[in-house]
C-alpha cells in the first residue's frame, strides 16, 4: 500500500527533473559570477589576470579594483583602493603633471598619458583625504586620450604623500601596478 502511495510523488518529481535548468539563465549568472570573482581577486591582489602591485609603504597597501574607459571621449579612470594599516594618516596623491614626483600611467604600447584638467586624481573624493586605519579607501586616477585600441596599461606609478593626521613630517612613496586590464564602454 505505501509502494502505491509514493508512486505518484516520484513521477512527480522526475518530470520536474526531466525539463531541466534555462540554459541561458544558468549562463547569465556564471558570466555574473566570473565578473565578480575576478573583481575580488583583483582587490586581494591576486594575480589571476596577471595583475601585480609592489606597495611603496608597509603600512599602506594599495589594491588595484578597475580602469574603465569610455569609447566617446577617449578618457579613462583608473580606481584603486588604500588599505591603511597603521595610525589614521593623510594621504594625497600626485597629479601627472606634478613636478617632483608625478603619478604614472604606462599602456602596452609605451605611450604615456596626460592629466584630466576637469577631474583630478582622489584619495576618497578629494586630491587629499585623512585615510582611516584599517577600512578600505577607493581613489581615482582620471587620465586622457586612450586609443580604443588599448587594452592593458603595462604600468601605473602611483605617487603619493603621506602625512600623520596629528601632524608631522611629509613623506613621499610610489606604489607600482602592473598588467592592468582596460575596460571600455560607451
């Protein structure tokens, strides 16, 4: 009698198993997914798409997250996140055009690029910001006239000053990333 009983239920289910999955949802997530594991990785400095960094401070490490660049005005905006380690600092970064120790952006052709006079490069928002201990920190690096043919920059210096936050003496460190994929949209 139970054998009779259960023999409803398990066609049932087999029938629910014998249409099987969307194949294009399934798709859809996995792209969605890979996309996200090769942001983490990017941020944990992980070299899986080739990406290296040499941090110029051992209190500071720098993590590259993207480079998006925009197919209609040719301009680009590397974004990169401060990991604090020590005591609250401030923290400014160097423009291209900065004189003494200038940020850096290198493509796989060897071309070097100029500064967006409109956006400036950021630590949080600003050119300068107080980078707490221990919170990821994102900033910017704005630059212009990419060729849509670029697809990796082979080297960004970034170039920074840091300050303590109670005051103090400047220093100045350059935190190198290397392999880094171009993103473009419209």
């Amino acid at each position: 009698m139970k054998k009779i009983l259960l023999l409803p239920f398990l066609c049932g289910w087999c029938s629910a198993f014998a249409q099987g999955p969307n194949c294009t949802t399934l798709a859809t997530e996995n792209a969605a997914l890979k996309d996200k594991i090769a942001g983490y990785e990017a941020r944990l400095g992980i070299s899986a798409n080739g990406v290296t960094v040499v941090d110029g401070d051992p209190l500071i490490k720098v993590r590259f997250v993207s480079c998006k660049a925009s197919k209609a005005t040719k301009r680009a905006v590397l974004t990169y996140q401060l990991l604090n380690s020590g005591e609250p600092l401030n923290v400014q970064i160097q423009t291209l055009n900065t004189q003494d120790t200038p940020s850096q952006v290198i493509d796989e052709q060897g071309q070097t690029y100029l500064a967006d006079s409109d956006n400036y490069p950021a630590v949080g928002k600003q050119l300068q910001s107080i980078v707490p201990a221990n919170v990821p920190f994102n900033g910017t690096l704005p630059f212009l006239d990419v060729p849509t043919t670029t697809t990796r920059l082979n080297s960004v210096v970034l170039s920074f000053i840091k300050t303590p936050a109670n005051g103090g003496k400047q220093q100045y460190f350059k935190t190198i990333l290397r392999n880094l994929p171009v993103t473009w949209g419209p």
